[in-house]
C-alpha cells in the first residue's frame, strides 16, 4: 500500500512538472464549457419553462458540481495512451499490481486539480450564490461507488483500445463524447426529452455522473441510485478484470 | 521551395491525397469503417445534447428547435468541411506540426509551406462523414422550417460556410504561432482552440450570453461565426445590428493577423528551432 501511495505522490508532482499554466488552462477550458450551461438554465427558468422538477438552484448546483468533479465523473485514466506509446509495458516491470498502479497513478493527478481548482470553485461559487452543500450524506457513497465504477468502464475501454490497436484517440474522442451525454455529466436526465432520462439512468453511464450529482442536488432516489451503482460495480470489474488478463497477450506497443 | 505552382500542380496534389485517403480505406475497409463510423457517433453525440434540450423545451433564446437544428446542422457541416480538408498530416493543426519541430520536414519538401498546409489535410473518403452528416441536420431542419429557397440563399448558405471555414483556419493558424515560441506548452493549442472552445461554444445560440461574452465569441474565439451568426442571418435575423458580411471581414482580418503572426514566429524558428525528439524516437 505504501508503494502504491508513493506512486501517487510521484502522478501528482508529475502534473506540476510543467508549471501551474497547462493546469490552469484545462480549469479555463471548463470554466468556458460551464459559462454556456449556467446561462442557459437561468434563461429557461426566466422564461417559466418546466425542468423537469428541478430548480433553478438545483440545476446549477448539478452543474457546478460536474465541471468542479470532472475527472471523477468522466473518468479516464492514461492507460488507453499508454497503450498507443509505449508506457504501459513500462507498468509490468514494476513489482506492483498492474490495475493498482494504473488506480494510484490516475488518483495521484487528481490531486492538483482538486486543491487548486475544485476547492477554490467550492469556496468561490456559494458567494455567486451556487448552493454546493449536498442535500443527502449518501452523495459521498455514491461519488466513491461512481469512481470506482468509472474505473472499471476504463479499463474495459482499455481493453478495446488494446483489441483494436492504435486508435486510442478515436477510441478517446467518441468516449468522451457518449460518455458526457449518457452519464447526464452535461445534461441532468430530468432535462431529457422522450423519457430518455428514465432509459439512461439505469444504464451503467447512468451510475457514472448522474446517480452522485441527482443526490447531491437531492432529486435522486437514494436507494435506487445506489443499488444500481452498486449493481454495474458487481457486474463490470470483474469483466473488465477477465477481459483484461485476455488483453495481455495482445498488447501491441511501438512508442513514438 | 521549387517553382511557383500551377493551378494544375495544386489540383494534382489534391488527387494524389485523394489516392493515400483511398488506399488508406482499402487496405482494411473494416477498420476504417470501424473509424468512421466512431467519428461520426462522436460528432452527432457532441451536437445532441443541445438538440435535446431545445426539442424538449422547443427551442431556447428566441430560437425555435427547428432553428437551434439548422444552427447545429451549420457547425457540424462547418467542422466536417474542416476535417475534409486539413485534419489529415495535422494540417488544420499547425501548432502540433511547429511544437513538434516537424516544420523542418516540410522544409525540405520541393513546394511551398502554404501549399503543404492546404493540400496534405485532403480526406476525401476517410473524412467526409461529418460534412454529408452536417448536411443531412441542414436538410432536415430545412424540412421543418419549411424553406424553399431561392438561389440566392443557396449562394449565401455557401458563402457562409466558406467564411466559417476560412475563419476556423485563421484562429487555428493565429494560436498556433505561439509555439514557435513556447513549443511544448502550445504543442496542443489549435486542437483546443479549433475543437475545445470554437466547436463545443459554437453548439450554443450565443444570444443566451450577456452581451460582454457575446462580442469575443464572435472575434477573438470566433465560435458565434461558425454556425451562430451564419444560422441568424440565414434565417433573416442578423445578430448584434453587424452587418451580414461580418464574418467576411472577420475571416480576412484573421488571416492577416495570422499571417503576419506566422512571418515573425517563422524568423524565431529558423534561429532557435525546435529539437523535440530524442535520438530513440520518442518525443520530449
């Protein structure tokens, strides 16, 4: 364990090698992609339209929260790139589970961003008026529940990047894309027409960012979020686990 | 540099680009199926979740679902041209090309640098998915506004989408400059200029913006003239009282600004260079 915590250390101060610029310039690029949402929400609450049950203050509490937990909730490790160049042969000659390095190494950059941009949105935000106290202590389950699911979900994309070779970006860029809509990173399910919302949630993304955020806000059902994360938990990492171990020998890594 | 090319010369490059992007869909139809079909769900992922949001409220800020459509159909048909003509060899991505010091090679090349750029981005088969599906969005949000229009229109919508694409590589190529100067930390910066903020801004009807985030969204990250703006005085409503040859200007002052960027960042690079590989292939 202690290994593995020094493996973090080691992924946090390497997000600080080059400076604080690149880190602030992802904190713009979110900040940019939330300003659109805040303003979109407070027009269509001004116009008296119907949210789905939601409040305005709920709703930008939902997306204040995705932007500050980003990496959490649309979680994806490097592995998928280190596949493409190379450093993922470079985890097997270390005497450390493979699945643990990936886990503390992903954890370890976290850490940069959440002390010098999630914390400082959670300070700054409730003065704009940003209610950002979760409405339920059963957030805090569900955020590790969705970690650790999102893990899982990685590690299976993982795999497929493995399987298909060298398009870790393509793999990387419709993930992304799939993935901020059908978790309800983006757009709360409530917000959904044709009743897709009631689909989503109980699909795998669903439990990713939808099932933590609903609860924060306080619209989720408790004990269905949370069955249901724990459900895709029980179902995908064993999955991934098999699917991974069968990946091995296909591994393909040329550098560059 | 070679000679000054000729028209033909330009359009015989543009075919022999065209010849790789086949070959390259033949060698393994089904990968590049597989790759295909992953862009275009990315593509259409990325626009849905504003179509959803205004077809579930019927359109947001003054702008119908069918109008929020034609503007969605706009920038996914403005990007799609993007990626046909210069997302192949990074070509609409000059940061990536100067940041990795990979300007030498196209020194060496027997044609001229502005050529290179224009022709090596060529993906006729590989990369046309996004624009035929950015005119299919158009096609139907026509259908639902019911437009039937004339040629003159049709000369318009045309207009504007070279405008938007002569402005979405003039904001690429302007950003860009600034890693002849900081290399690594600008390797990546016309990929986010180009995808993270003009393409994902330019999803939203800039109306729903105060008037002081509107005016750099239409200049500095010209997102609002990609499919915003355009959408607007397409369907008779030109945005902020500017006139509807704004991004005609706008694309022009872009490229001048870029070009001239380009002229002084060009003499940095040729003294200091850019040595970002090491001798076993990887890069710093």
């Amino acid at each position: 364990m202690k290994s593995l915590v020094l493996t973090a250390k080691m992924a946090c101060i390497g997000k600080l090698n080059d400076g604080v610029f690149p880190l602030f310039a992802g904190f713009a690029l979110k900040i940019v992609a939330l300003v659109p949402l805040v303003f979109l929400w407070r027009g269509l609450a001004a116009s008296g339209a119907d949210l789905g049950g939601l409040s305005l203050a709920q709703l930008l509490s939902y997306s204040c929260l995705s932007a500050m937990l980003q990496r959490l909730l649309n979680l994806r490790t490097a592995a998928s790139d280190w596949n493409y160049d190379g450093q993922l042969g470079d985890l097997f000659r270390q005497p450390l589970p493979i699945f643990g390095q990936i886990i503390a190494r992903e954890a370890g950059g976290w850490l940069p961003e959440l002390a010098l941009f999630s914390l400082p949105m959670a300070l700054f935000l409730p003065l704009l008026g940003v209610d950002l106290w979760p409405k339920t202590p059963w957030f805090f389950p569900s955020l590790l529940l969705s970690v650790s699911l999102g893990f899982a979900v990685d590690f299976l994309f993982v795999c497929l990047a493995i399987r298909i070779q060298h398009v870790a970006w393509a793999i990387h860029s419709i993930r992304f894309a799939i993935v901020s809509l059908l978790s309800g990173a983006l757009i709360p399910f409530d917000l959904l027409p044709f009743s897709l919302g009631k689909v989503l949630q109980w699909l795998p993304f669903g439990s990713l960012a939808a099932a933590p955020l609903s609860l924060f806000v306080g619209s989720g059902d408790v004990a269905a979020q949370l069955a249901a994360q724990l459900l895709w938990n029980a179902l995908l990492w064993p999955l991934a686990a098999f699917l991974f171990a069968k990946s091995r020998e296909r591994m393909v890594s040329y550098g560059g | 540099m070679g000679a000054k090319p000729t028209l033909r010369r330009i359009l015989g490059l543009y075919a022999l680009y065209a010849r790789m992007d086949l070959d390259f869909l033949l060698r393994d139809a089904g990968f590049s199926l597989l790759l295909i079909a992953s862009d275009l769900v990315s593509t259409l992922a990325a626009v849905s979740g504003v179509f959803l949001l205004t077809w579930r409220f019927d359109g947001v800020s003054g702008l119908n679902r069918w109008e929020i459509l034609f503007m969605l159909g706009l920038t996914t048909t403005v990007s799609g041209l993007f990626q046909l003509f210069f997302a192949s060899n990074n070509a609409g991505y000059p940061s990536r090309r100067i940041g990795r010091g990979q300007l030498d090679h196209m020194l060496l090349q027997p044609l001229p640098l502005w050529l290179q750029f224009c022709a090596e981005g060529f993906l006729p088969f590989t990369g046309s998915q996004n624009f035929l599906a950015g005119l299919g969005l158009l096609y139907w949000a026509m259908h639902g506004l019911g437009l039937h229009p004339g040629l003159t229109w049709w000369l318009s919508l045309a207009g504007y989408l070279l405008c938007s694409l002569a402005c979405l590589a003039g904001v690429s190529l302007l950003w860009s400059t600034l890693a002849f100067r900081w290399p690594i930390a600008f390797e990546e910066v016309s990929d986010t200029v180009v995808n993270d903020l003009c393409g994902q801004l330019s999803q939203y009807p800039l109306s729903i913006l105060p008037l002081a985030l509107q005016w750099p969204l239409i200049s500095v990250i010209p997102a609002g003239l990609l499919a915003w703006f355009p959408a607007c005085a397409l369907l008779g409503l030109p945005p902020l009282g500017l006139p509807a040859l704004f991004p005609l200007f706008l694309a022009l002052a872009l490229w001048a600004l870029a070009l001239f960027a380009f002229r002084k960042g060009f003499g940095y690079y040729v003294k200091s260079g850019s040595n970002r590989y090491y001798s076993g292939g990887f890069r710093n």
